[in-house]
C-alpha cells in the first residue's frame, strides 16, 4: 500500500481543479469534469482537462492532454520518473497512453493503491 504525502495530496487538488475547468470554459463546457497533472521531480509539468465537446474528439480526455503537454514541454515522449495524478480511474484508453509513455506512477483519488 502506497503511503501519501503532502505533496501527493497538493497534486491531487490541483488534477482536481483542472477537472473543474473542463465544465466552464465561457459559458460552455467543453467536455466532462476529468482532469490530470503530470508532476516530474516534484514540479509540476503539464495539466489537462477533458476537451472532448470542445474538440468533437472522443480521445480528448485530460490525461491524454497532460501527456501530450508534458511530451512538449520535455521534448520526448518518453516520459519514464513521471507521475500522473488524475480526477478519476482512467479508461483504458487513458491507462494504456500512460503505460506507452512510461509514466512511472498513476494516482487515483480515494484509492488505496496506485496503479503500476
């Protein structure tokens, strides 16, 4: 079992402020309350929210945005050391994007366990 520190639980607040912004976005949402941070040697690299009525793309979900955002911003796709805190469970989709981009940790709200 995984033991959470402060740092862990900032993070956590902010995936779940980014999930917030998918709701409002003048107005309108542009996609449902899923959002995501990427955190590589304790800073913070990349957030997303689910852009999927934004875009009119089902892949448009906020874990894949923060794993497109931390690629840029690292210039790699390999994004090995990295963790991924997240508003929900991630799809399958979402789960297997983080596996091809070697995100080293997921963490989950409310959950005991991370997933490997």
């Amino acid at each position: 079992m995984s033991t959470y520190n402060q740092a862990d639980i900032d993070a956590m607040r902010e995936a779940i402020k980014a999930s917030a912004t998918a709701l409002q976005d003048n107005g309108t949402p542009i996609g449902g309350p899923f959002g995501s941070v990427i955190y590589k040697d304790g800073k913070m690299i990349a957030s997303g929210c689910n852009h999927v009525l934004a875009d009119n793309d089902a892949s448009a979900h906020g874990e894949v945005y923060a794993i497109r955002k931390a690629s840029q911003v690292l210039g790699t796709w390999d994004l090995s050391g990295a963790v991924l805190y997240t508003s929900c469970e991630p799809c399958p989709m979402c789960l297997m994007t983080a596996k091809w981009a070697n995100i080293s940790k997921i963490y989950l709200p409310r959950q005991e366990k991370t997933l490997p």
